[in-house]
C-alpha cells in the first residue's frame, strides 16, 4: 500500500511538472504575440496600478469604464490618483474584478461599474479563457488573478490558445493598442461624434437592454459579498455605479434600473452611488456601441460620477481621511 501511494505521488508530481512546463511554454514563448490587441491594454493597466502610492479610487467593469472615465479630470476634482482597471466585459465580470486585488490599499475607493449582465449566473463563476489568455499574453503573473476553481477552464483551452497565438502571429489584424491607449492604458482614441446610425436590428451594436423579471443570481450575490468583506478586511471601501447607457437601448420601464439597484443593496449590501436613469444618454453623447461615450459623452459621465460621489460623502470621507 505504502509502495502504491508513493508511485501514485510521484505520477502525480511528474505530471504536475509536466503540465507546468507546457503550460509556461505555450504562454511565454514567443512573447507579445497579442501586444497590439485591444485586451492587451490590461497589463498596462494593472501595471499602473501597482506603481500606485496612496489613496486612490479604482474603478473596474467593462469598456463602458474605458470608454467612459476622464481619469485626469477625476483626479483633478478628488485630488485621488485614480486607476481605471474596467477594459473588457468579454474578460467576464470575474477577472477584472479579481484584478481588484492586485494593490488594494486602506482608505481606497473601489467602484465597481459593470455594464448591465453582471447579474448572470455565470458572471463570477467564469472567465472567458480565449480574450483572458490573449489580453495576458505572457505577463504571466496576471495568472495569479485567475481564481483556483477556474484554472480547469484555462487548461482546457490552453492547446487552443497555442493555435489562436500562432494565428495571431501569422496575421495580427488591425488593434493597434497604442492608438487606443497611452502607456498607462488610459483611453487617448479620440471619438469626436456617434458613429453608429439608427438603432436597428441586425446591426452590431444593437444590444437593448431589458430588465424585467430580472433578479439577481445566487452566484453573484455570493461572490460579491465576499468581495465586499475582502475590501473592507483592506481598510478600503465599495460601491457600485451605473454604466452610461444609450437610451434608445433601454427595453423596459426604467422602473426595473430603479428596482435592480434596491435589490443590490438589499441583497448584496454595497451601496449603489448612481440614479441609472441619469445615465440613460442620448445619441450625441455615445460613440460605436450603446455603452461607450463620445468624448462630450465621457466628460458627462465623469461630471455625473463626481457629482454621485460627492453628494454620498464619499469623496469628503476620503479627503479627510488622507495622510
């Protein structure tokens, strides 16, 4: 028996070993296959970051944030550094949330700005391997962001990722992430009107949004409450904020924005900053899909923000709590 379980042992380290050296591999060589994607701009991003000294406020959620937060004027008003984490909802609400932790520090502000599916079951169960691998490419420490029970999901993709990387290699498209963002990943893509034209079905940006019956899933009531304790167990605080939304998007009685954000904070316990329905913006303040801000949009955004921020205390409790 004793020889049984020591051969079993060491199967399992050989193998173990093995799957380490294949995985590191593929991930690390060659390097910045993906460097001109869009998703890439998560490592500058994060990067900046960590390099963060003092309180800030960290704002994360899909590219309604990217797309939507005038980062310098923020900082100008708060006299808070901000780091804007929110890139990509195709990462899936879970890692960029996860990302969260990488620098958390006591008396920073975590707003937490995801466009409206984040009620999903599968929001903070799952990452989306494919958009999560390509946008870490080989800074492989992001890994450590990628909680243990879905490491099954980035394994399993892991020989297709060694396909994608290849592809990628052999035509690398047109992204070129440092025309959409400068070196601390923040958004310098200039978007001076709405590209898109009526709100028409079939088109790529149609994507109303219709929140009847809509309840939020166990899943996400559960990790957000975790998360909520892991912010404060840091000596920081959270909220939620709502993403600007185009308006002709929304496919319901603006009562059901109104009675999502009382369920949240009924359920989940983190107080929501935003009155939605002041978020609902019209054509000319969006760009090329229904949560992203034309440059006016952006600086509307960033006014309403202030202003929520300001109006909760939140801001006055983080200015008299710094040293």
């Amino acid at each position: 028996m004793k020889k049984f379980a020591g051969y079993a042992l060491g199967t399992l380290g050989i193998t173990i070993l093995i799957l380490a050296v294949t995985f590191c591999g593929i991930v690390l060589y060659p390097k910045g296959v993906f460097s001109n994607t869009y998703q890439s701009a998560i490592q500058d991003k994060v990067r900046y970051y960590q390099n963060l000294e003092g309180k800030k406020i960290i704002i994360t959620g899909g590219s309604n944030c990217a797309y939507g937060i005038d980062e310098d004027a923020l900082e100008k008003a708060t006299g808070l550094q901000v780091a804007n984490l929110g890139l990509y909802a195709g990462f899936g609400d879970l890692f960029q949330t996860e990302l969260v932790k990488a620098s958390l520090g006591e008396g920073d502000i975590v707003l937490l700005a995801y466009e409206y599916n984040w009620m999903e079951e599968s929001a903070f169960t799952d990452i989306l391997s494919d958009t999560v691998m390509s946008g870490i490419d080989d800074d492989i420490s992001l890994y450590q962001y990628v909680p243990a029970r879905n490491w099954n999901q980035i394994l399993g993709y892991l020989f297709t990722y060694a396909q994608d990387k290849k592809d990628h290699q052999e035509n690398p498209g047109e992204d070129h992430h440092y025309t959409i963002f400068d070196i601390d990943g923040r958004m310098i893509l200039d978007r001076p009107e709405c590209i898109m034209g009526d709100f028409t079905e079939g088109e790529d940006y149609y994507n109303p949004v219709n929140l009847t019956g809509v309840s939020i899933s166990e899943e996400s009531i559960q990790y957000l409450k975790k998360f909520k304790a892991y912010v404060e167990s840091k000596g920081a605080s959270v909220y939620f904020i709502a993403p600007p939304l185009w308006e002709e998007a929304v496919d319901c009685d603006t009562v059901e924005f109104e009675r999502l954000k009382k369920e949240e904070e009924q359920e989940i316990g983190i107080s929501y900053l935003s009155d939605p329905e002041d978020y609902f913006f019209p054509k000319d303040d969006m760009y090329d899909t229904v949560y992203h801000c034309s440059n006016k949009g952006e600086k509307l955004r960033t006014r309403l923000l202030l202003q929520d921020l300001q109006q909760a205390g939140v801001i006055m409790e983080a200015a008299s709590s710094k040293g």
